[in-house]
C-alpha cells in the first residue's frame, strides 16, 4: 500500500477528529476540534503531518517546539494516531521520520514524546523506532474555567 505524507490542512478536520475518537480515545467535540486545528495551524511553532491513502487521512502526527532553559531545543510530539486498520504498514515510523526531519531542519537537538503508561504496544513500537524510555511522571492539570463544549471532555480528564 503507497501512502503520502504531507501537511496538514484544515480540510483534514472530520479525519484528525475521527482518528482522536477512535484511536485515541479523545472525545473531544467537532466544533473544538476545528478551533484549536485552525489555531495550531497558524502557529510558526506547530506543525501536524498527515498520512494520505486511497485519498483519506489515516494518521496524523503533531509536534512543536519544546524549549527548556535546562536542556538544548527539541521538538515534542504531542500526539500521534493511526487507524487500527492501516497499522504495521510503516505510516507511525513515516509520520515520526517527518517529524524528525522538520526537527533537524529547524535545529532541534532530538525528539521526545510523552505515552500513555498502559500503552505497552506502543510503547514497544517507540522502542523499534530508535526512543528510549525516560523517567516515570505523573500528569497534573488545573483547568481555570470551562467553556463551551469542553465541559465533558474536562470532567472526565479530572477523574484519575
């Protein structure tokens, strides 16, 4: 199977929020979806690939700046998904490969990413590609105020 992988635009909307329902498990709403799509993708600090096949986006990959002022530049990948029907073709290594490209075009120092703990074959998957495992963390957030829309999506990432 030939894929493309090229830029996202945001006519791959539908695509990128059905890939978050599906593989990721993100029920976020449609109309927030094109929101924050429109924004990331004004953003000189953003960029989201996507993989094309038989016409229809089947993964995505998004990443930005990570600047730290106790480490060099790297890029953070903040989230990737392929359909479970089109994996183990190469469309993850291919997304996370344009990812590194852009970084070592910009002059980042390397790549990180951040996965779930019950993640184990994807976990294993980061491994294959050349990641290796850093420290254990725990996630914190504190959300201010709830808007429209994002107050089911809120409640349930506050239950742990």
């Amino acid at each position: 199977m030939n894929f493309v992988i090229r830029e996202c635009t945001f006519d791959d909307v539908d695509y990128i929020y059905k890939l978050n329902c599906i593989e990721m498990g993100y029920d976020y709403p449609i109309e927030n979806t094109r929101k924050q799509l429109k924004m990331v993708l004004s953003s000189c600090r953003d960029i989201i690939y996507v993989a094309v096949l038989d016409e229809k986006i089947v993964g995505y990959v998004h990443a930005n700046d990570y600047n730290l002022i106790y480490a060099p530049p790297m890029k953070n990948i903040m989230g990737i998904a392929v359909s479970g029907e089109y994996k183990k073709i190469g469309i993850g290594k291919a997304l996370l490969n344009a990812v590194e490209n852009w970084a070592k075009a910009d002059g980042a120092k390397g790549v990180r990413l951040v996965s779930g703990a019950t993640r184990k074959e994807a976990h294993e998957f980061y491994k294959r590609c050349g990641y290796c495992g850093g420290k254990q963390q725990l996630n914190f957030k504190k959300y201010f105020e709830e808007s429209e829309g994002d107050e089911m999506y809120m409640k349930k990432e506050l239950t742990f």
